[in-house]
C-alpha cells in the first residue's frame, strides 16, 4: 500500500473531492486526520474509512478561524508524532459576474480559498523542515490557469494558490519538502450548489458542465497516483479542460477567444 502508516490531512473532507480523498488515502493504509466544519459529516466519513485506514481522527474547524490553527497542528502532532501528506482541499467556488460581484464576496473567497491555506502551510512549514520531508497537496482548479465568465473571484483566488505554492517549492526544494499542486476541472460534486453569488449568498445550481464531469473517486484516485510518484502539478478533468489547458500553452490568443464563446452560466 503506497501510503501505509503515513499520517495523511485533508481540510474540507466533509464533502466531495475530500471525501473521496479520503476514501483513497484509507485504501492506501494512512492514519487519516479529516477537518471540515462540520463534525456529524466527518464522523460519517471517517466511519467510511475506518475498515481501512490505520486510524482515523477527526478534526473539526473552520479554516477561516486562523487562531486555531497552532492548536490543531498540535493535536495531530500529539496523536501521531508527525505529517506526511498534507492535502489543503478546503475552498468555495462562486457564480457571478465581476461588476455585480460585492467586495465582500471577494474578500470572502480569498480568506477561504488562500489566506486561510496560507496561514496553515506557515505553521506546517517548521514541522515538515524538522521532519526534513512532507507533502504539501493544494487543491487548486483549472480555473486557476484558465478565467471564464462568472468566475471571477474564484479564478483569482485560484491563480493566487498556484502563484503561492510554486514559490513554496521553489524555496523548499533542497529540505526533502514537496509540492504536488492539483488542477481539477469539472468533477461531479456539490461544488456549484454551494457557490457564492454577488450577495455571497449560495448560488444553489448545478452547472450542466459540473453535472457531466469525472466521477470524485476516480479524480482521487489520480491524485493519490501523483501524490505518490510526487508530481509538481498534476491536472485532472475532461477533454474539455484538458483543451484549454493545452491552448492556453500553444497559443494563448485563441484562447481568449475560445472563452468568448463560453456562455455566462
């Protein structure tokens, strides 16, 4: 088993992608630490894995909540000694368009999707160069490579990940510390229902695309494979995202305009 007792922590494993993380990492033979905000999620989780995983703890709290963040770190030192993998998954998309978009919302997104991962990856940094090894797994998007309409906010937050990580392997590349960043496209999770419109309220629709994408086990299963031959990015999607992906590297001109025809929804 590639991960066997290795201690594995997934943020925002309540749901989706890290659930089914979750799931992987257990058939691997981690000891799995699983946060989120919500605990009766978690602990339905973690009873998924238990068969398993070498032990499950579960973890709950809010990542936005930047305070708790050293006690955490140390409830998972105290019960395991160490960290081997840790797979930064917590995040929220959005839906709607930049003029309408309040600041909030902005500031929202980012205190989510990358002030609270950066706050974590600062605490964790010690613990990994002590270890002198150590995962880092940020969950970040096509969209991070790629804006389209209505995405805004979350694209930005999404190229400040990658931008944020490729600085951390850069500067940790010789102290046995890696970086495999993720870049998923549509993947079939709740991800859209629970987006934030321009009032920050939840958008509450599924996208047809989002409807349509990869299985969320089959896309964890790839990123347990990259997370083990420790790639430094690694995407995972349909041939749609895979299209833009490569379009944007051949020529970005026809990408921009292959997103206006993409329709505002």
């Amino acid at each position: 088993m590639k991960f066997s007792q290795q201690v594995v922590w997934i943020t925002g494993a309540s749901s989706g992608i890290g659930e089914s993380l979750a799931k992987a990492f257990a058939e691997e033979g981690a000891h799995l630490v699983l946060s989120a905000r919500r605990e009766s999620e978690l602990q339905r989780v973690a009873t998924g894995c238990l068969q398993q995983a070498g032990s499950v703890l579960v973890l709950p709290f809010d990542m936005t909540d930047l305070e708790v963040h050293e006690s955490m770190l140390e409830k998972v030192l105290a019960s395991y000694g160490r960290i081997d993998v840790m797979v930064l998954n917590a995040g929220v998309s959005q839906r709607s368009m930049v003029e309408n978009t309040k600041l909030e919302v902005y500031r929202t997104l980012f205190e989510i999707n990358f002030f609270s991962i950066v706050a974590l990856t600062q605490k964790l940094l010690p613990v990994f160069k002590k270890q002198s090894s150590g995962i880092f797994v940020p969950i970040a998007s096509v969209a991070g490579r790629i804006s389209t309409p209505r995405r805004g906010a979350y694209a930005a937050s999404k190229h400040a990940l990658i931008g944020f990580f490729d600085a951390v392997r850069a500067e940790t590349q010789d102290l046995g510390i890696h970086v495999c960043t993720v870049l998923p496209g549509y993947i079939k999770t709740n991800i859209s229902l629970n987006a934030m419109n321009e009032d920050g309220e939840a958008y509450g629709k599924m996208d047809p695309n989002q409807a349509k994408g990869l299985d969320p086990d089959v896309t964890a299963q790839g990123i347990v494979q990259a997370v083990f031959a420790k790639k430094k990015e690694f995407f995972i999607g349909g041939k749609l995202e895979a299209l833009g992906l490569f379009v944007k590297r051949l020529s970005p001109l026809l990408l921009f305009w292959m997103i206006r025809k993409v329709k505002n929804t």
